[in-house]
C-alpha cells in the first residue's frame, strides 16, 4: 500500500501532535471533528491517542463518539487485554485504569442519538466506514461537511477511486445518488502515522533481513505505480526476481 517512492510514514508521536493540534483548533471555533476509521485496529489506535490527549491535558475534555461496529471490535480489546502492548497491559493490569472504558467515549447506538451528536456541542466523532464508501459516516458528513467550522480528518489509506480519495483530492461537490450533493465547505485534514501498513522503508528492510533468501516477490495490496515502483525497487537493490501482478493474472508456484 506504501511501496511507492516517497511513501514515508511520520512517527507515531508527530501524528499524534498533528492530531492533537487539529482537535485543539476545531473545538476552539466551535466545530466537530469526524474522524472515518476501520473499525478494527485504526479505531483503536485513534481511540487511546484522544483519551490520553484529554487525560494529559493535550486537548479539551470533549466527548469523544463512537459509530458503526467500533464498540464491538473494541470489546474484544477489552475482554483480552493480555495480547495488548506491554504499555497497554501496566495501565490495565497494575493501575487499574482501562483506557477504552474511559468516560469520554460514548457508543452512538441509534439514528436519535446520532441526530442529538450533529446537533449538539463541539465534539470529535469516530466512525466507520473508513474510505466514506457507507456506513454511519455518510450521515455525518451530510450533516457536518456544508458548515466550514467542522473538519473531517483521515487517519487511513484512502484507495483510488473512493470517495474518500477524491474528498482527498479536493472535490468541494460531492454527488450522493441522482439528486443529491454536498458542499464540503469543512476543513480536510489528514494524519498519517496510523496507517496499519507498513511504508516504503519498512517494506525494503523487511526484504533486506528476509531469511532464507526468497526466490521470487510478489507485490500486491496497493495502487498500481505503488507495486511496480516498491516490484522495481527490490529488484534493484537486492536481485530478487519480483512480480507486480496485474488484476485477474496468473501464476503457476511449482
């Protein structure tokens, strides 16, 4: 997904001031933050930087809402909480402090609710789906995007051709169905670092340390210039044979 040239991801810390200094902003004029995400992993790793962003201080004591199926992939976070990071299990196990029970989260768990957090005060919103191509999020941004003090933050990849990407790429008109359109009037930010994806670096120095050489690559899960690109890269470097498929291609592994 990141094999391209100049798919470098930042540091976990500089997405997470990133983020801290977009919430701060919108909450600061009045606005809301929707944040589309996968509902399992991105979710997560959203949801434990905006509690401690709130628990250190970092931004405002907001409700934070969760939409889609997040509540029940961050159950099963919570009910094994042994497989978690190191850090993770100390707060959990020796301080006794579960972040994803923390008060600042709130489940959206009908249409009135949801009605009540687009008309309500300043607050961020996490939902699914995490490209805008269904789900909860379409109603948010129906209602969200036209008002100019709200801002819709990416936090992960976004593929060509979805909905998310043209937002991305600037569209200010965006066509739901026949007849209807909306204005995004909001702000548009993204924060890289969450990816789940490794990037360019990563990629190249996982194939450096790959034990026993492999015979041949195969690069795929991504955009087209990006599989070539990371196919071409490899090649060069290390004289590994390398395939970036094409859709529907074929390969025989004797």
């Amino acid at each position: 997904t990141y094999g391209g040239s100049h798919d470098i991801q930042p540091s976990k810390k500089d997405a997470e001031t990133k983020l801290y200094d977009i919430v701060n902003t919108t909450i600061n004029r009045g606005g809301k933050i929707v944040i589309p995400a996968f509902a399992v992993g991105r979710s997560q790793e959203v949801m434990l930087t905006l509690e401690e962003g709130i628990r250190l201080e970092k931004i405002p004591k907001v409700k934070i809402y969760l939409d889609g199926m997040i509540k029940e992939a961050t159950a099963i976070h919570t009910t094994y909480p042994e497989y978690l990071n190191p850090d993770l299990r100390t707060q959990i196990f020796k301080e006794g402090m579960n972040p994803f029970l923390a008060e600042c989260f709130e489940q959206v768990d009908s249409a009135n609710l949801r009605q009540n957090v687009i008309d309500g005060e300043p607050c961020i919103v996490i939902t699914t789906s995490g490209m805008l191509s269904g789900g909860p999020v379409m109603e948010y941004l129906r209602a969200l995007a036209p008002d100019e003090k709200n801002c819709l933050v990416f936090v992960g990849y976004q593929a060509d051709g979805t909905l998310g990407r043209r937002i991305q790429k600037g569209w200010k008109e965006i066509p739901l169905g026949r007849r209807e359109t909306i204005m995004m009037n909001c702000e548009i930010q993204t924060v890289d670092g969450f990816s789940g994806h490794s990037d360019r670096k990563q990629l190249m120095r996982y194939v450096k340390h790959l034990q026993p050489r492999p015979e041949r690559i195969f690069t795929i899960h991504g955009d087209e210039k990006n599989t070539i690109d990371l196919a071409s890269s490899i090649y060069k470097n290390y004289h590994i044979q390398t395939v970036a498929p094409m859709n529907l291609e074929t390969y025989r592994l004797v």
